[in-house]
C-alpha cells in the first residue's frame, strides 16, 4: 500500500525517518496525549520510533502502513493516520492524531476518509478503529469515515467498525428503471 494519496487539500505521504524532526513539533502538546496516552515525543525519540515503523512489523502476516498528513496549503505537515492491515489483508485497523494547532479544521475526518477509500481500493474488508468513549471529536472521524461504535470495549476504548464487505453499491444510482 505505498504511496502517496491526494486529496482536496492533503497529502498522505509515506512516513519516514526524516519526518521526525517537524513531527516532534506537531504532536508537542501535551494535551493531544489525553486520550491517546503516552507523552510527547522528542525528535531523536521520533526518529527512533519511524525507524521501527518504517521497518516494517516484525510478524510477517501483519503489514504497518504510516503516513504523514500534509495540508498543502501551508505545505506544512500536521498529523498522521496508520493503519495495521492483518487476516491476508482483509482487516485494518486504523488511526488518525492531528496536532492540536489544526484542530476542527476537518483534516483528521479528510485523511480518514482517504485511508478508508485507499483500503477498500486494497480489498480490505472490515475496517477498525478504537476511541476512548469521552473522545467525541475521533467519534466523528470514525463517523464520517464510515465506521460505527459496536458495544465491545477493549483496553478501555470502544471498537467502532466498518464491514466492507456488507456494503452494497447501487449499480444504477441515477435510480433508473
């Protein structure tokens, strides 16, 4: 699933080790880490950690896919969305984090819709993401990104979905006879 994906007014690039150093300022605010855990990140922590991610996951049925947000109006990076493709590609689980500075811009909800597109494209089936309950504004993102709260709670975040697979297009939207 490499490579770069445009939309209105992002573009998900590929994460990689050099990103860190303008990422390490995106996700500073300790706040941003409320919902999410952990703390902010330093530049050669950051690094260490694309390197992880860019190598690739050590078990050879699970794919990692990174990358980093660009709103290409301030050609400024701002967030970045993941996803964890597993069972022959067939699922992903997904994630999104902008930096607190572009917040209710509507960049977390765009980048997520593309990844979701950017999987179905890639045959994924079933999409997944996990949101802390009192997190309402990645309730939307996964809304608008098509996924829907289920009632299972794991590690004290819901698991909302979106089955792909049960989606079914109208071949004839024009709702010709």
């Amino acid at each position: 699933m490499p490579g770069a994906v445009r939309t209105e007014r992002l573009d998900l690039v590929p994460l990689s080790v050099a990103h860190a150093g303008e990422m390490a300022e995106v996700l500073a605010d300790p706040a941003l880490h409320a919902f999410i855990g952990g703390a902010p990140l330093s530049p050669p922590e950051l690094r260490a950690r694309y390197g992880r991610l860019t190598a690739g996951s050590p078990d050879p049925a699970v794919a990692w896919h990174n990358w980093v947000v660009r709103l290409r109006a301030e050609d400024r990076l701002t967030g970045t969305v993941q996803a964890t493709v597993t069972d022959g590609g067939r699922v992903a689980e997904v994630a999104w984090v902008v930096g607190t500075a572009w917040h209710r811009r509507g960049i977390a909800r765009e980048a997520a819709r593309a990844l979701v597109g950017l999987l179905a494209a890639r045959g994924v089936r079933t999409v997944v993401a996990h949101v802390h309950p009192d997190h309402t504004a990645s309730a939307a993102v996964a809304r608008a990104a098509g996924l829907a709260p289920t009632d299972r709670v794991e590690d004290g975040e819901v698991r909302w979905e979106r089955r792909l697979d049960q989606e079914v297009s109208d071949p004839d939207p024009q709702g010709t006879p």
